[in-house]
C-alpha cells in the first residue's frame, strides 16, 4: 500500500528529487489514516463522514467527571472502525494533564496517532 505523503495543513509533500513523496510502508500509511480522522470534522471530508470532530469536546469537563474521557474514546473509536480498521485491532487511551485531554491511539503496541483536546 502507498498514499501520498502530506503535510499537518493538508498539503503533499515533495521528495529530493521533485516528484510527489509517497509513504514508504504500512504502518506510516494506517498512521497517516488514522492522524486524518483525529483531526477531521465530522463532515470534514463533505460526503465522507469520517471524522472524529473532537472540537466538539473543547470546554468539556474533565478530571473528576470520566465521562468526557469515555466519550472521546467512543468518538475516535467510532471513527476508526468506520470503513477502515476492524474493532479490536487498536486501542484509544486518553490521559488527561490539567485541562487538556491526550487522545493516543495504538496499533498492537505501537502508538500510530496522538493529539490533544483542550476542555
């Protein structure tokens, strides 16, 4: 499998040599894949409700109430199983440090994707 290569702001990147960078396996391909639909609105991609719109999250309550946590878990995990990795395949951890929560998601014991949702 091999994708373009693309910048956080949505551009492809180039190689040395000037042509189009493609990704050089799997893992960096599920990687890519997976980092688009953390950071994409849900109806980011217009027909393609992909996304995982943690945006929605931001002013939440975290901390003593849990249930911020488990509903960013729910979301991401909703979106990954979406048309792309098979429920069980991956695990979503959240650890929140002050008001910002910390969405990681793992690939056997690999961590494919991280971002961060300030509540």
């Amino acid at each position: 499998m091999a994708d373009f290569r693309w910048t956080s702001m949505g551009g492809v990147l180039m190689d040395g040599a000037g042509d189009i960078a493609l990704t050089q396996s799997v893992t960096e391909e599920l990687s890519t894949m997976v980092a688009t639909r953390l950071k994409a609105a849900l109806n980011g991609w217009k027909l393609y409700p992909i996304g995982a719109s943690l945006e929605t999250f931001i002013g939440s309550p975290v901390g003593i109430n849990q249930n911020t946590e488990l509903a960013i878990q729910r979301r991401v995990t909703s979106a990954l199983t979406l048309q792309l990795l098979p429920a069980g395949s991956f695990t979503v951890q959240t650890v929140t440090l002050g008001n910002e929560v910390q969405v990681l998601v793992y690939l056997g014991q690999s961590l494919v994707a991280s971002t961060s949702v300030v509540t």
